[in-house]
C-alpha cells in the first residue's frame, strides 16, 4: 500500500512525499517506482506517526480497574480512533489484589494483541503516593512501599510495567525507588508534597520524570520552587494534560519554553468518561461527574480527563506558539523514548512499524494505520 501526496510530519520538518508500507513497516519514503495494487491519495492531509499515551486510565466506558481483557481491548479500540496508535493502561490507588488484576489483565492484551491500539505494558499511578496530595486517589488504600509490596502487586507480570508513580518524601520510597530503577521501571514522581530539596533527592535516587505536571504536587513559588521547581530545575521528562483545565495555556507555554518540546509528553490521563455523554461514572471506585468536559469527584477535584490525544495536539498547536511538527513529536516520539520503543516506533523512518495517522488542517483525524492495518476510517 501507498500514501500518496501527504504532508509528511518527521522530527523537525513538514515535506510533501509519498509512504511505501509493506508487511507492517514503512518500506519506502518517496519511492520512484511504485507498483503497488492499493493506493490512498492523501491530497491536503497530513500523515503523522501514530500517537502514543503513556498516562491513559480508560476510554469508552471502560476503566483499567476493571481487571478484564474485554475493558482493556475496548479502551483500545475507542482511543485508536482518535489516532493513538500504542498506550500504557495506567492502575489506581486500589488494593493489592485489584491492582494485580488488572496488571494481569494489561499483560495478556499485551502479548495476544488488541482491535485496537497496541498495549505497551502498565504504569501504575500509587499507591506509595502521599495521602495530602492525593488527588482522585483513594486513601483507604495507600501502602507502605516497599520491595515485597510491590512485588505482591506485579507478581507474574514484571515484564508488563512500564513504570510507576511515587512520592519520593514518603519514607522508604528512596529505596524502592532505588529497586526499581535497578529493574529498568521508569520512576516517576507525582501526587506528592515534596519540597523542592525532596524531589531533588528523589532524583538522585532514580526519579527519571514528573507525572501530569502542576496537578497533585507543590506548585512553584519564588522562595519555594517546589516540585514543579525541581522538575524545571532538572533534566528529567515529564508530561501535560493539555486540555485547557487542567493546566492554563499560559503555563503550557512557560513548561515547553522551560524544558522544550524534547523533554515533555502530551498525555491524555483520560478515564472511562472520554468519548462519552456526560453523567455520572467512576474512576478508582468512586463516583465522579462528567459535566463541561470536566471529570470531578464530588468534593470537586479533577478526576483525570475526557481529553484524546488529537485533541491534545490541536490544543497545544492552536494556544501554545508550537509548530505542528514540535505538537505531533510531544505526542508520538517522546512517548516512544519513554517507552523504550524509539528505535521502531515513533517516527515516519524507513524500517519503523506502519503505526500512521491522516488528519485534516484541523486535526481532524481521517483514517489510523496501525502496523499497516488500517484501524479507523472516516
């Protein structure tokens, strides 16, 4: 098959040119002899690499929580549609049981495959976070972290995760952090209290990026940088929620001209709610609200998002001063480094997985390749 006249995304560039896929790769770029029975003109439209969501709870209706292959493989098939080609189903702050459940879960879509995008591992957000930041979070469930911990809620799974949220100022959280890294989990440091020398130690310690920056950790203020501070002070990634509530456009702005486009991921940390009517769901066993594109709990705090990840690049595109290119490369290339996978997923390269999205001027997405199977058509 061959996308034919697409306005090509690469890294630093947007050029006219034609795609050769074949057996699941992109084959050629600008082939000059094309003998090939399928065609697609792609007249107008822009061909980007498929987008990849490291930070994702649910979609559909569905919620990794429910512990069964049939809700990840739903989430699957609603974000694929909106041009996520790969994802990281993310687990709550829940018991250890439910957390291994649902890991379980993740790790057989994994390796039997998907309708949908494709299932990378799990990121587990908690539940060794601390109890003042804990945002949608349940507290009932916050445990000591600890190595045998863990191990109880990744037992049979351990080459399914991806990475893990924790705050670092919580005691014995420097030594699992240490434990971790030493496995090759990605730590990441969110729904904490830390100061900024705290985040700063959790660093040193194997803190390798900043779970949806601003939201659930201390702010950044001139005599006390915070977290936040920490994390613009460091070289480590982290990742926005760029829907417009959950960070403003203008501190969109400041964190992409602070830590550049190469060093942040756009994220959705959608729950079941996204692509759905607003009403009432749930999300970690309790109940949240989904009213104005706002999902809240109801005391009120944000309950993750509704938002999809074309949705994140228009956002970022149309408020934050950022080329398309930059918008797609948050959205694709960074999660493929993040992932591990940078060296076949990722990028419109010669040899790399035919995970391809076409979307209109406005983003609007048109069709959603993934490893050349088309997956979604409009």
């Amino acid at each position: 098959m061959i996308i034919k006249n697409c306005n090509i995304i690469y890294l630093n560039k947007i050029e006219k040119g034609s795609v050769l896929i074949k057996d699941g790769k992109i084959d050629k770029i600008n082939p000059e002899v094309i003998n090939n029975d399928e065609e697609i003109n792609a007249e107008d439209l822009f061909l980007s690499p498929g987008f990849i969501d490291v930070h994702i709870h649910g979609a559909g209706g569905y919620d990794t929580m429910d512990g069964t292959e049939e809700a990840i493989n739903n989430i699957a098939k609603t974000i694929v549609k909106h041009g996520t080609t790969s994802f990281v189903p993310t687990t709550m702050t829940m018991s250890i049981e439910d957390i291994h459940k649902a890991v379980t879960a993740v790790k057989a879509v994994k390796e039997k495959g998907s309708d949908g995008a494709i299932v990378l591992g799990a990121h587990l957000e908690g539940p060794f976070i601390n109890p003042k930041a804990i945002g949608a979070q349940n507290p009932k469930y916050l445990i000591k972290p600890c190595a045998e911990n863990y191990d109880k809620m990744v037992a049979g799974c351990e080459d399914s995760i991806v990475s893990i949220t924790v705050a670092p100022e919580v005691p014995g959280c420097h030594e699992l952090i240490e434990y971790l890294s030493s496995k090759g989990i990605t730590c990441r440091m969110g729904h904490t209290k830390a100061t900024y020398e705290e985040a700063i130690e959790g660093i040193k310690c194997g803190i390798s990026f900043g779970t949806h920056l601003f939201n659930a950790m201390t702010g950044f203020t001139h005599r006390e940088p915070g977290t936040v501070g920490a994390i613009f002070d460091s070289n480590i990634t982290t990742e926005t929620i760029a829907d417009g509530v959950h960070i403003s456009y203008p501190a969109l702005r400041i964190t992409y001209k602070q830590k550049t486009t190469d060093n942040v991921l756009l994220i959705s940390d959608a729950m079941m709610a996204c692509c759905m009517e607003d009403g009432d769901y749930s999300l970690g066993g309790q109940k949240v609200i989904l009213k104005n594109n706002a999902a809240r709990l109801e005391n009120g705090a944000l309950a993750g998002s509704v938002l999809t990840l074309d949705r994140a690049v228009k956002n970022v595109y149309e408020n934050c001063n950022i080329p398309l290119n930059e918008a797609v490369k948050m959205a694709s290339y960074n999660g493929a480094k993040h992932c591990g996978i940078d060296d076949h997923k990722g990028l419109i390269k010669e040899g790399y997985d035919a995970d391809l999205v076409l979307f209109d001027k406005d983003i609007n997405v048109k069709k959603v390749f993934v490893k050349g199977m088309l997956k979604y058509s409009k």
